[in-house]
C-alpha cells in the first residue's frame, strides 16, 4: 500500500509541482508555411552527444554513448501543405573507426488543417512524446530512425500521433523475423484556467516480431505496453515559471505465448516538477513496478532484463532526482546538460547518470521551381 498512498499524496499536492521530462531541444518536425509553394530548401539536423550511465548492482550494467549525428536533407514544397524531404543519416560512435549508421532517409508529409500524414521516414524517436517506461530517451542516441507511416492530429489542447515503424522487413524463406512497432500517443487537455491546466494522456504501444513467409525458429512475440494518468500544472510569477505534477498507471502485457518471466505487469510512474526562467527544471520521479517488463522501455524500469536475466528486482522500486538545464546558444542551436542520480532500493545505493548535447536544427531558402 505504501507506493499507493505515496501517489496519492503527490496527486493531490500537485499545486506546488508539475512533473514533465522537457525533450523539445531535439524536436526535428517537419513544418509548413503557406509561402512555401514550389520551394527548395537545404536543411541540416546535428546532434552531438556524450551520456555516462553509472549503474552497478541493478536491472542494467553502466556503459556510455559519446557520438554525433548528421543529417543533411533537402527539401521540396510541392505545395504549401505538400513536402518531400530527401537526405541522409550518418551516426558516428566516437572510438568506433566506422560509421555505426548510415540510411537514406525520405518523407512525404502532407497536412491539411488539423491533420498531417507522414509515409517513409517518420517524425519518430521523443516526438511521440512516449513516457521512459514505455520508451527509451536513449533510443534516440542509439535506434533514432523510424520508417513506415504515420497519421497526427494536432491543435490547440489536443496531441494526437498514430503509426508504425517497420524495422524489419522479410522475405519467403528469411532467417528472420519481421519487427515492427505501432503505437497510439494522445495528450487532450480537459481545463485551462487562471493558470491552471489538467490534462489526460493516453500511450499505447505494441512491438511485434514474427511472419509466415520466414524459416525462423524464434517463437512468435507481441508485447503491448500502455499507460494513462493525469497531468496537472500551474503557471506562475517569479524565478519558478511553472509548477506541476505528471502521474502515470503503466501496463504491460505478453500477448503470445513465449516463455517470459512474467506474463503482465503495472507500474505507479509519478514525477513532480518545477521549471525557472533560468531554463533549469528540477523533476522528482518515483518508480513502483509490480512484475513489469518492458521491450523498448528505460531498462532501469524492468523488474529484470535480458543483459542480466538472472537479476530479479520485484518489485522495482526506486526514486530519482532530475536536474535539466536547456541554453539556447543561438537560432537553431541549443545546448542541453542533464543529471540524474537515484537511490535504488534494492541494492540500497545511490547511483546516477549525465550527460550533454548539444543539438543544430536548420533550414536555408534555394530558390523557386521554374515553371513552365
């Protein structure tokens, strides 16, 4: 009962804190304008990162990611609500003599009102706006491209994205098995008032690895994860900006019948918040995870996983401390520098993780199409 009725408590403090990981330096959509009709562009996304997990004695071993990502594109506006974009991803692993990535990457986006959809590369990785259990923020340092198709509603109190990315595609008689992820990210906001906001998500996502055409031995796997909860923030005056609480219920469920430690599982995910004018937001989470597991989560939040099968921690139970600082150098440049130590309760230690990055987003006019 004690996870419960720390939630509890939380919830209904929530007029002091507002709980929410601010990821929107690495945002990367694809916008429109209505002067941009018959246009090109050139566009550059640069991300430099260095991130140093020191973990011991927990779900998951320390290790660090120091590296940089380099994406140049072009751009082409068929239509003011009509783009093709066309470039390439190139990931440099910094002590790795190779590139560990090099993709093309090509996207249709199409809007109309409200409404976008997107075919080939996808606005992916932390613009789902996906929670950690159920997705990884290192994922965008390690796994960040995702192709498929993808449907968004987006306006004024409302976010709504919708899609799948296929990661592995097969044919008659592969080795493998085909891999795809779809998932369901909602955020409607219910009240806005004198500073007050409620809102209510809603964030499934389902990982599938099988097929019919393939000769694989592996057995036929589909996880489902999702969570809901509330969302409450409070607008202020003064060094803090913002205040507020971010409350979260997590499932995960197999659907197949493979052999996994624990067939469904929940999770309690509470994070209060504070965010300053200075660009420094300081967030509590608190984890309580109850035979959870997870396939594209933060692997703090499985009560065990597949680096360390044999490391059994039910339930998870721990509490971190988020320091974030965002700095914007110049147009299109921002500097982020996060720490995040926690206190693990299973082994009864502190341990903690940082790191930087350093992220350039721009785009610059070519000319108009000639028409005939």
């Amino acid at each position: 009962m004690r996870p419960f009725f720390l939630f509890s408590l939380l919830l209904f403090s929530s007029s002091s804190v507002w709980g929410q990981l601010d990821n929107s330096a690495f945002d990367q959509r694809l916008s429109f304008s209505p002067s941009d009709s018959s246009s090109f562009y050139a566009g550059l996304n640069l991300l430099a990162f260095g991130k140093n997990n020191e973990y011991f004695n927990t779900t998951v071993n320390g290790y660090t990611l120091f590296g940089y990502q380099f994406n140049p594109y072009v751009t082409y506006f068929f239509r003011p609500n009509v783009r093709l974009d066309a470039g390439a991803y190139l990931q440099q692993d910094f002590g790795n003599s190779e590139f560990s990535t090099i993709a093309p990457t090509l996207s249709l986006k199409i809007n109309h009102k409200n409404f976008y959809f997107t075919i080939g590369t996808l606005e992916g990785s932390l613009h789902h706006q996906l929670i950690e259990p159920l997705y990884d923020f290192e994922r965008v340092l390690k796994n960040r491209l995702e192709n498929g198709i993808q449907f968004q509603w987006i306006k004024d109190g409302l976010f709504a994205d919708a899609w799948v990315n296929w990661e592995k595609m097969i044919y008659f008689n592969d080795p493998d098995q085909e891999r795809f992820v779809a998932g369901l990210s909602v955020n409607k906001r219910l009240f806005h008032r004198k500073g007050w906001t409620l809102e209510v998500p809603l964030q499934i996502a389902v990982r599938h690895a099988g097929g019919q055409i393939d000769v694989s031995t592996e057995p036929l796997a589909s996880d489902l994860s999702s969570a809901t909860g509330l969302l409450f923030k409070k607008e202020l005056f003064g060094f803090i900006t913002s205040a507020g609480l971010k409350s979260y219920y997590v499932t995960y469920g197999s659907l197949t019948s493979r052999s996994v430690p624990y067939k469904d599982g929940n999770g309690i995910y509470v994070n209060p918040y504070v965010q300053t004018r200075w660009g420094v937001s300081v967030m509590g989470t608190y984890w309580y995870g109850n035979e959870y597991l997870t396939t594209d989560g933060n692997q703090l939040f499985p009560v065990t996983t597949e680096f360390l099968p044999d490391v059994i921690q039910q339930p998870r139970v721990f509490y971190m401390l988020r320091i974030l600082y965002d700095l914007k150098i110049t147009d299109g440049l921002l500097l982020t520098a996060r720490v995040e130590p926690f206190y693990d309760t299973f082994p009864n230690t502190i341990q903690y993780s940082y790191g930087f990055y350093l992220n350039f987003t721009n785009s610059f006019f070519l000319g108009h199409a000639k028409k005939k």
